[in-house]
C-alpha cells in the first residue's frame, strides 16, 4: 500500500516508522485509520526491516476508538470494528520486526491497547495512559486485554474501574512502559534501545519473539514444551552456529541473516 490517508510510513535503514497522523482528531481510531494502520504493519513486516518504531503525531499519542465511528454503527458493525482492531494488536505482535511504541502525550483506551500490544515502550515524561470506559458509559474490555498482560490483575483493576490516567512514572512502576524520559530525549530513547533490541540474527530474533508470546500466560510446564522444541529447533539455524562458533574462535560474528 504505497499511500496513506491517516498515517506516514518512512523508513530509515533497517528502521520503519509509522505515525499515525490523524492530529486534529487526537489519532483516534476509525475503521479507515485502524485498516491502514494494519496494512501499514503488515507491509512492513514483509519487509527487510528489523525494527518498528509506532508514534503518533500532535499533542495526543492516541485517544482510542473514534466513537463517531462507533455510534453510527449497528451491533454487527461494531463486532467488526472491533475485530479489525484485534486483528491489528495480533499483527504488532506477529511480525519479526521488534515493535516499540513511542508515547507521548495521553494514550488512553485502544490507545493505551496499542502501547501494551508493542513489544517495547518509551514514554515521554509528558505522556498518560487510561482505561477511560471505567468512568463513562462503554468499558473498556478489549482494551483490558493487553494491559492485563503487562500490569497484572490489581493495577489493571484500578486502572479500568477508576478510568484514572496515570501519569508516565506509574506506567513505568507497573510495567506498561520500559522507559521514561524527557520529552526532549524521547527520540534517542527510543532509537538506542531499538538499535540494542534488533542486534544478532533476525531469524533468530524473529523465531524468539513469535515463541515468546507462544509461551506467555501458558502453565510453566506447557511453557517449556514450547521452548524446548523452538530452541532445539533453533540450534540449527545459521545465526546460531555462526554465533557460537564466534564465541569460541573469540571472534566477532558475521550474521548470515
């Protein structure tokens, strides 16, 4: 998809950036924004790229689900939205590249979704994040779903019954975010700690982050079912020898991939 309405895609190197740019309407998530947003991923993880860099444009990272979108829409309309909206924080997560979401300003809603489905996360000092729907009238349940994952259950209770923004240094208290910094340092932030989570091999890197979230939220023992066969598996791959027989020659790798 080589042009987009609602957001920019730029590539730096083995860097894409793609920053949603719907400013005036704080990079709330529409349908057509939530599509492009989709393609725009999966574009680049068919790419050469190693690393993803999600930002936003304007004073607001993302305030979530456009709800013009949603009230004019029936109960099939919004299960598709929805859906699309699922489909798009299981392609964060899918893609080989390392994913890593640069917040500032308020992600709130599927915007705080967005940031929790990354694999990485650096916020600027300025930034918040919510669970909104806790204080309004359309909880936040698809939402919950990631940020459940990274916070645990009793922050994620207070963060979607109170609808609460917390401010960044919480966020990095409870580990929705890696980072925080000045805002004026967000950039580097975020290109060194891309540039140290993209080194090695990309297969391998790839084939370690999909086995990851395969192994997430599984009982230990499932867990290391999964593990053991992936890393088996992986011994064998060219990065692997290449970056064993470097260590034993006492030498620099030279990655095959």
């Amino acid at each position: 998809m080589g042009e987009y309405q609602h957001l920019i895609r730029e590539q730096d190197g083995d860097t894409v950036t793609i920053t949603m740019n719907r400013a005036a309407r704080r990079n709330s998530l529409s349908a057509e924004h939530l599509g492009e947003l989709l393609a725009a991923f999966r574009e680049a993880g068919e790419s050469g790229a190693t690393g993803i860099v999600l930002a936003g444009a304007g004073p607001v990272f993302s305030a979530g689900h456009d709800f013009a979108d949603v009230a004019a829409r029936d109960l099939t309309g919004v299960r598709e939205l929805l859906r699309l909206c699922t489909d798009l924080m299981q392609a964060i997560q899918s893609v080989p590249q390392v994913v890593i979401a640069r917040v500032h300003g308020l992600a709130t809603a599927a915007g705080c979704q967005l940031v929790a489905s990354c694999d990485l996360a650096i916020a600027a000092e300025s930034a918040g994040f919510a669970l909104p729907g806790g204080k309004g009238g359309w909880f936040c349940h698809t939402p919950a779903v990631p940020v459940a994952r990274a916070i645990g259950r009793k922050r994620l209770m207070e963060l979607a019954l109170t609808g609460d923004v917390v401010d960044a240094a919480t966020a990095l208290d409870w580990g929705l975010v890696n980072r925080v910094v000045p805002d004026a340092e967000l950039d580097a932030a975020v290109a060194d700690l891309l540039a140290r989570a993209t080194r090695g091999s990309r297969a391998s890197k790839a084939l370690g982050k999909q086995t990851l979230y395969a192994q997430l939220d599984r009982p230990e023992a499932d867990a290391y079912t999964i593990a053991l066969e992936v890393m088996a598996a992986a011994s064998q791959l060219p990065g692997a020898k290449e970056g064993m027989a470097a260590f034993l020659e006492k030498r620099r790798p030279s990655w095959p991939d």
